[in-house]
C-alpha cells in the first residue's frame, strides 16, 4: 500500500509518501518513498509564538508546491500508472485549528479529484508509531517496524502535549488499544521550555536554547549551582503534570537577580517578561535548573505508570524528546526497569508527515463512499486520546 501523508498541526507543512507492507505475521515494513517538510519557525520567530492565520496562510501556499515535487506531474502521473496512491491520511487534530483545516481542505480536495480515500488521523498516535520506525534502514529501503512488547507506555511530550497513554496492542481499529492515563493539567512541557526561554531573552524556539545554556553549566566546574526550583506535582498520587507553576517560579527567580524585570499588572503573566538584564551565569543556572525540574518530573511519572501497569516497553516521541538530558535519563529509567526503550529516528520527533502516513496506512479499511461519492474523513484515527 502506498500512502500519501499530509501534516499542518502547527507550523509544519509536511508531506510524505510511504509504501507499506503487512506480512500474514502480523509485521510490516515501511519504506520512504519522499518525506518533505517546510518549516515556518524563522516567520513566527519575531512574534515569539506561533499565529494561527499566518501558519494557515503558509500551509495554504506551501502544500500545492511540496505535493507537486513529491507527485512530479501530479494527477497525470498517477492517472498513467506510474505511482499509484493507495490512501491519503491527514491530521485531524489535535493542533491549531486553523492550520489543520488547511490540511483537511486540502487532503479532500486532492482525494476528490484524484478519486483517493482520504482517512484522519490522530496527531498523537502518529507520534506513538513515529517511534517505532527503523533508523537504520538504508534510503528508498523496506524495514520492519519495531514491536515493543506490551502493554507499553508512551509518554509524548511536545509543545502542545504532555501525556502518558497506556498502549495495550497496536491494532488500531480498537478504541480500547490506547488509554490517556495522565496529561498536563496546563502548560505542555515544551510550552514551558518555549515560555521560559522567552523570559531569559532568549530567541523562538528556545526549547533548543535553553537546553544549550544548560548542558554548559552542567560542564562548567565553576557554576555556582545556587537556583532552586520546584518539582510540581512531583509527590501528586495521579500522574498528571503542571508545568506553568515551574513557569512562575523561573520569573520570581528573575525578578531577585535583574531588576529591571516587572510583571504587567493586567496580566500578572510572565509570558511577556524576557530577563535581559540577567548575566550569562544567572540565565546558564536557571536554564540547568529549569530542565533538571522538568526532567525530574516526567522521569518520577512515568516510573510511578511503569510499576502501576506492570508495563513492559516504553515509547517516547514529540518534538521535546530530542532533548538530550530528558533522553538520558528515560534511557536510565527503561535500563532500571529491565524494559525496551522506543525513541524516533532523528527528524521524526517533530511535527512530521511520516508519522501520520504511517498510522493512516495501519488504520483499519475505509468505508464505502458516501451517496454523493465522496470519500469521507474517517475517525478512527482518533482512537481514545
């Protein structure tokens, strides 16, 4: 089966065409046959945050030009027999929704003049099964998808989400196979990083900047090592998040070292409260603390999940987990448990079309076209999350 994946959450324009394979053994294999994203940071960067409209607009303009490079002539092409497209999947959510109707409204189109079925997909569970894919397959070649023995954990940490689902088998035409046991109550850990990175005066996205300025006191044997903040919800007997406390906590942390750091009395918020007047050794000491606090978290959760559900693999995917010390210590944690680790291949933990070509292909068969003869949207793909 080949199909043609399509992704605008965010601000991620991607589009992939995956071949897929299901042996009698119940395996599959994957292989890529084009996986192109176009990212729109470098526009929103100057905002400090991703707009709705502007990102609606991009994927409005960018998808005609990335299909066309993946399906070279487009309708012709495929009308010649010479590349065959089996389905088409989008994401239906969760994300912007401006920018996933652009995808919705273009996946329908496409699959109305081509005559393709079009099935939604679960932002989500793409990435759960983004994780399972083999970084070690040569390019344009067939490779197995990983099967972690279960029931499984996944925690997706990303800048929209924050949750532990409970995997109980990959057959995804049963709702009951994944379960949301825990999820952040506000801010998404990547949010956090986001927000947090702005309050040092740091650039967007800064999730990546402040990871740097971390791993550099980390190494540096003269860091006074003098920040603390807390664990939120660290000892809670759930295992939901809270990550905008930790926020608030990082600006009062500010506001005793620089102070030409204030609130804006109308807001009370520290969204809009960047810390220029920090030295580099203050913003270095938040930063370190900031992601051990946040590390600390999802590590005491998805242990105390682990041991509540006897579980026996763990899959980590979501834009956060390229984050070095989070990996690290999730690798320590799955070593400690005597349990598989699952984590993306490298360009697969954002925000990707391939993960979503992927759980569109392993989504049960389509229904019929409605009276009017469209193909209508599935939901399956929605599953319990």
């Amino acid at each position: 089966m080949i199909t043609l994946g399509i992704e605008t959450s965010c601000d991620e324009t991607a589009i992939c065409l995956l071949e897929t394979k299901l042996h009698d053994d119940g395996s599959t294999e994957c292989r890529i046959i084009e996986n192109l994203i176009h990212s729109q940071a470098d526009l929103h960067a100057k905002y400090g945050g991703v707009f709705p409209m502007m990102a609606k607009r991009e994927h409005q303009k960018n998808l005609p030009i990335l299909a066309e490079k993946i399906l070279g002539t487009g309708e012709e092409k495929i009308k010649s027999g010479a590349l065959k497209i089996d389905r088409i999947a989008v994401t239906q959510g969760p994300g912007l929704e401006p920018a996933l109707w652009a995808g919705i409204d273009y996946a329908k189109k496409l699959g109305e003049e081509l005559k393709i079925p079009v099935v939604g997909v679960n932002h989500m569970l793409g990435h759960v099964l983004g994780s399972l894919l083999n970084s070690s397959a040569p390019d344009n070649s067939f490779a197995k998808l990983k099967t972690p023995a279960l029931p499984a954990l996944a925690l997706l940490i990303s800048g929209g989400h924050t949750e532990l689902v409970l995997v109980n088998n990959l057959n995804l035409g049963e709702k009951s196979s994944f379960e949301v046991v825990g999820r952040t109550k506000d801010d998404a850990v990547g949010e956090a990083f986001d927000k947090v990175a702005r309050l040092l005066g740091l650039p967007y996205p800064g999730g990546q900047h402040v990871s740097e300025l971390a791993e550099q006191a980390r190494k540096d044997p003269s860091s006074p090592n003098s920040v603390r903040l807390p664990r939120p919800m660290l000892h809670s007997p759930d295992l939901d998040f809270s990550f905008s406390g930790l926020k608030t906590a990082v600006l009062y942390e500010i506001r005793k070292t620089d102070e030409n750091a204030t609130m804006k009395p109308e807001k009370n918020s520290a969204d809009n409260v960047p810390g220029h007047g920090l030295s580099e050794i203050m913003k270095k000491e938040i930063a370190r603390e900031f992601e051990d606090a946040v590390t600390e978290v999802l590590v005491k959760k998805t242990s105390k999940a682990i041991e509540k559900y006897g579980v026996q693999s763990l899959i980590a995917g979501g834009g956060v987990i390229a984050n070095k010390n989070i990996r690290g210590a999730l690798e320590k944690l799955a070593h400690e448990n005597s349990i598989s680790l699952f984590l993306p291949p490298e360009g697969v933990s954002g925000d990707n079309a391939l993960m979503i070509a992927l759980a569109g292909a392993l989504l049960p068969e389509l229904p019929e076209k409605n009276a009017s003869g469209e193909s209508p949207i599935k939901a399956a793909g929605n599953l319990s999350f």
